[in-house]
C-alpha cells in the first residue's frame, strides 16, 4: 500500500499537546516487562490498531506499545498496550 502524503491541514495525534508519547517496544524490553509483572502478552490492556495514535507509529497487530505520560504526582507514568484487530 502506498503511503499518502502529509498534507498542512492533516491531523498528526503524536504532535498534540495532550497526547502522550507512543512507541513499539523491541522483543527484549517486552520479555523483560512480561517477566516483571509475570503475565504473558494476552493478558495486557488492549489498544485497537485503528486506534489514531496506533495508526501513527505504525504499530501492527500483535505489538505492543509504551505509551508515557507526564503525570503531576508521580512524574512520568508508564502504560503498555497490546494491539488488536
């Protein structure tokens, strides 16, 4: 498929403000994380691949995706999301 090109009017969610930041995590940070909270990669909250921010990184089905927030009272919290159909 080809891909479109980037038009001003456009709507890019990684840029806004109050989207926070989203990206594939390689196999090795995810076998670590798996392994921390000692759970297997199904049993993770979902995020859809036609989610907006998903669509943005490209992010394919069966990823998972670190997405960080700037929190005010724990400074920077961390949340992972298995991408489904």
């Amino acid at each position: 498929m080809k891909e479109k090109e980037r038009t001003e009017r456009e709507f890019m969610p990684l840029e806004h403000k109050l989207v926070p930041r989203h990206e594939i995590m390689d196999e090795n940070d995810l076998k670590k994380i798996l392994a921390e909270y000692n759970i297997e990669k199904e049993q993770m909250p979902k995020i859809r691949v036609s989610d907006p921010a998903a669509l943005s990184i490209k992010a394919k089905v069966g990823d998972v995706v670190r997405i960080t927030r700037d929190s005010p009272t724990a400074g920077r919290a961390i949340f992972y999301r298995l991408v489904i159909a």
